[in-house]
C-alpha cells in the first residue's frame, strides 16, 4: 500500500521505524462521502481512524461534540474500552487511514508516548464531557466550526463601482457588505466594503452617490479558515474592534461571516435558521431553512431549554416560513388584500414537530384574482414538499371552503353558532385558534370580532361544544395506575385540556389564543383558582415535554407521527409526572362536566 500518513504528526511522530512498517502493512484507506454516518454509537470499535483528507463531525443527537480535520484521530475512546455514545458523520468527502484495532491497542501499550497520548486525550475527552454538561450551549458554541454559522455568500463590485450600485447590489443580495476588486491580473488586491463605510462617506462626509466605492474600501483583509473554530472568529473580531471576517476555504473566498450572525448562533441557533428564511430567495432555499428546523428543535432540547420556550420559538420560525413562502407566490394586490391564517396548535402556538396543515385565507370582500386556485394549490404543494402534512380534513387554503372573502367567513361563522353539528363546533374551535401570519391582519380581527359578537348565550350552545372534551378515556385508574402498554397522550391527556379550556375561553369571549394564555386570563376572570391554574399549565408543558423527548430518542425529529408514550420507556420520576398530570386531566374533566353540566345531556 502506498504511504498515507507522514508520520510528522503526533503520536505517529514518536513511532519507531519497526512500529511504522507495522502501521503501513496492516492499515488501509477508506473514503466515505459527505453526509455519510462512519459509525454510529452503538457499532462495535474495529479500527483507529486517522483523517488524511477531509472533515468529520462527532455528534449526540443535534449536538456537535467536535470535529476531526486532516492529522486528526477518532474513536480511540471505544478501542480503549470506554463505551460511546456518539456517532461520527462525514461533514466533507474524507478519507482515512483504517489502524486495526488489535495494532493500535499494541502501539499503545508497547509505545509509552504513543499510548500516553491517547490515554491523556480520553481524560481531557471526558472533562470536556464534563464541562459541556456544565454549560450547554457555550460549550457547543465553543467547539462549533465557522461553517456552522451563517457565511453570507462572496458578492464581488469592481472599485469604480458607485456608491449607489454598491447600496443597490447589497439590498439586492440583502447584505451589509460587498467584496470590492481593484487592479488586474498580479496586481489585483479586494477589500470589503459594508454598509457603514458607505454611510460615512456618503452621508457623514458628503461625497456624491456617484463616486466610485474604491477609495472607501479597506484593503486590510482579515480572514480565518471556514473549518476554524467560532470562538476563534470571535476573539479576532473582538481584539481588532471588526465587525466581520472574510472566510476562506482551500485558500480561496467563501464568503463572509458578520458579527451579528456569530453572536446569533452564540445566544441560539435559530437566529441562524432565521436569518436564513429572511435571506430565501427561491423555494429551494425556504425548503433548505425549514428543513433545519427539526435539527434546532433537537439541539434545544438536548440543552436543556423548555418545552413551552422551544413552542415560541418554532412557532415564529414557522409562521416566517408560511409568511415568506406566501410572498413569494402571491402577487402583490393578493398580498394587500388577503390574510393567511393558521389555525389550531399552529395557531395557539403550540406546535413543535411538524404536524398536519392547518391553514386558511380570508379575502377582501369584493376583491377576486384571476390566478388564486393555482397559488394556493402551489402553497399546498410547497408546504408539504417542505415536510408539512396535508390535513386528512382538507383545512388547507387549497380547499375553498377554507379561502373565501370575509362576507363568506362570516357567514360560515354564523352557520357554526346557529347550527352546531358536529363538523360545525370542530371547524368553530380550528377558527378560534387562527392566526395571522401574511397580509392584512385586519380582516382576521374582523372576522373574530365578529364570531365573538356572534355566539349565543343559550347554555345549550356551550355545552355542546365543551362535550369533546370527554371524547377519550383518559388512561389512568383508580389508583393513579397508567393503563395500558402504551398510551395516546394526545387523546388521553392533552386535548381534553386544550379543549376544556378553550370552551371556556370561548365562553369568556376571550381574545387569548394560546392555552397558557387562556388559563391565565381565566384564573384573572375568577373561574381557577391558583393552584388549579398551576396544575393545569405545568400539566400541559409535562405532557408536551414526555411526547416531544420520546419522538427525538425514536429518531422522529422531522414530523409528529403519533402521539403513542410506552410507560416502559420512561424513568420512575417520569411515570409520576405523566401519572399526576393524567390525574390533574381527569379532575379537570369533572370540573368541566359540572361547569357545562355535561351529564344532562
């Protein structure tokens, strides 16, 4: 076999010449393509891999542990007998040279140095380990890569550019910076220009829009490699009081890297995912953002952050995406004279994993365009090309029950309240959770204002729409035993108390959209006291946490493709919450059957 390793790095450097012929003869070469998983945590450790070519990532779930480039080794850990959990993902196509596990284990026992090394470096594995526990997120931020952040793409002016084609090519590219090129062939040198160097010159110091960006470019380039590491990008910019870095790659221009987007992925990863929606400028890449949504959900659970935080937070990106997607195939009259809605937990705010479509749009009376069922059936498509369900109900814009002028909502709304069968009181409570998300918010307001102004204070009405809140059995016996091998947390536990408090809700004729909300409006209004106001909140985000955790470790970080809990899967604290939050659910029934006297119909 050819030679691949130099030999010049450590420990390979340390390695007698006998030791080296051994690691030629026996060793191999592997290459794996970009994207491809190497190992994963739970495969038998057969070699030391040593990366001659390439990028690999060592990954726990969303989590980036750290990366191995070009000289670098991986899974010594699991050779020397320490279990791993990680898996280790192929970031660029890569080669490796394959050591044996029976050579390796050898080499480290008969090389002093070289075994040291990896004995040293399972220690300080193992106090990262530690320290990532420790600190979440500044940890995973510490060993994050450039490329992990937001690189905005190379977007080159000649120097004689003028000032006002410079601020035309950054609104066109949506930046705060150009790369400017001066000079020809061996002479030819680029600086950067941003939008503050224009500011100054322009508007500060007075010169025409007209002249020419080179004399306001700094030549000055500072740069780092596009596989070095954030914190690195951070002391840079901090230490030359810069606001952003040109990143390379195999030494040339990849783009560059601002200031704000690596404070962004600091403080969270989803100003990236969001800053990436903005910047969309094809369905291809509003498909490319939305698709690392399931991985953002991932990484904030896998750090600790809250259940009811994780909800706001994919609840904005995904309405931007619904927004930006709606923009971008409607034209602009349709725009200013409609308004697309998403209506249940979409609509409350409650959604985490990507669920069926819930969507609808509401027209200016009187206002019609010639392309509408082509635009909403393409928004349809879209959305679940970008892994959103269709509604088995068909509550989608591209159904014309759901697109229609406000005179035709209204007059649904009033057939919902005057004739309430069944498919009438679910339609009224997907409504009474709408909201808007593109357009003109003002004919949603309308329409709720006038489905509150609408409802009857007949009793009978009520009641009948708080009856689904008994549908399902709820799994918990008489004594606060789960029932059953495995359970649907939906039916049993969360929407009994969504709907139970929506029917209150509705009944206050409240505003509130969000179940949280609307628990603690009504706690305001006297019909909970505080504790039941607790249990019932701290429930919810309980049941919400257990069905979301147990997704993620069946790998189902992309759709919600059921609402089943196995009790065996889950740890003894976790069965207690699960079982008081199904007995809170169950006391809640009750006081809901007594409110709307249930048993008298």
């Amino acid at each position: 076999m050819p030679e691949a390793l130099s030999f010049t790095s450590p420990p390979f450097d340390r390695l007698s010449d006998a030791e080296r012929d051994r690691v030629r003869a026996a060793s191999d070469l592997a290459a794996w393509p970009k994207g491809t998983t190497i190992l994963r945590g739970d495969d038998a450790a057969e070699h030391l891999h040593v990366v001659l070519k390439g990028l690999v990532h060592e990954v726990e779930g969303a989590e980036v542990l750290t990366s191995y480039g070009p000289g670098e080794s991986f899974d010594a850990k699991a050779l020397l007998g320490t279990p791993c959990t990680s898996s280790f993902v192929v970031r660029e196509d890569t080669v490796c040279q394959l050591l044996p596990a029976a050579l390796f284990l050898d080499l480290t026992r008969a090389n002093p140095y070289f075994g040291a090394w990896y004995h040293q470096e399972l220690i300080e594995r193992l106090r990262e380990m530690a320290v990532r526990q420790a600190n979440g997120e500044m940890t995973s931020f510490m060993m994050a890569r450039i490329r992990q952040a937001f690189i905005h793409p190379a977007t080159y002016v000649d120097a004689s550019c003028t000032a006002r084609e410079a601020v035309a090519a950054m609104k066109a590219t949506r930046s705060t910076s150009l790369l400017v090129r001066d000079g020809e062939g061996a002479d030819e040198r680029v600086g950067v220009l941003s939008d503050r160097d224009l500011r100054d010159a322009v508007i500060l110091d007075g010169a025409p829009v007209t002249s020419a960006v080179g004399p306001f470019t700094s030549y000055s380039l500072i740069s780092l490699d596009i596989d070095d590491f954030l914190f690195n990008a951070l002391v840079v910019m901090t230490k030359h009081g810069i606001r952003r870095i040109v990143v390379t790659e195999e030494g040339r221009i990849a783009g560059i890297l601002e200031q704000v987007d690596l404070l962004g992925f600091l403080s969270n990863n989803s100003h990236v995912v969001a800053i990436r929606v903005e910047r969309a400028s094809d369905l291809a890449d509003l498909k490319t953002a939305s698709a690392e949504i399931p991985t953002l959900i991932q990484a904030l659970h896998a750090n600790g952050v809250k259940v009811q935080l994780i909800a706001e937070m994919v609840t904005a990106l995904n309405r931007r995406i619904f927004a930006k997607l709606f923009e971008m195939l409607a034209p602009p009259n349709l725009l200013a004279n409609s308004c697309l809605i998403v209506m249940g937990s979409e609509g409350r705010g409650e959604q985490i994993l990507k669920t069926d479509q819930d969507n609808g749009l509401i027209l200016r009376d009187g206002y019609a365009c010639p392309n509408l069922d082509a635009i909403t059936a393409e928004f349809s498509r879209s959305l679940i090309e970008f892994g959103y369900p269709e509604c088995p109900g068909k509550i989608m814009v591209n159904t014309p029950e759901w697109t229609r002028p406000l005179a035709g909502y209204r007059e649904a709304i009033h057939n919902w309240v005057h004739h309430p069968d069944e498919a009438a009181q679910l339609n009224l409570a997907i409504f009474y959770d709408a909201a808007a998300v593109a357009g003109d918010a003002t004919l949603l307001e309308k329409a709720r204002d006038y489905l509150l102004e609408t409802l009857s204070s007949n009793d009978v009405f009520f009641s009948h729409f708080a009856r689904p809140t008994l549908s399902f059995e709820t799994p918990i016996g008489m004594f606060s035993n789960l029932r059953g091998e495995q359970l649907d947390i939906k039916k049993g536990g969360i929407f009994p108390l969504v709907h139970g408090v929506r029917s209150l809700a509705l009944e206050k004729r409240m505003t509130e959209r969000n179940t949280l909300d609307r628990i603690e409006k009504l706690l305001a209004l006297g019909v909970f006291d505080r504790t039941m106001a607790t249990e019932l909140s701290e429930s919810l985000l309980a049941m919400m946490a257990l069905r979301l955790k147990l997704r993620l470790a069946a790998g189902e970080i992309g759709t919600q493709t059921d609402n089943f809990i196995r009790p065996d899967q889950l740890n003894r604290l976790e069965r207690d919450l699960l079982k008081d939050s199904l007995s809170i659910v169950k006391r809640f029934k009750e006081f809901i059957t007594y409110h709307f006297h249930l048993k008298m119909f």
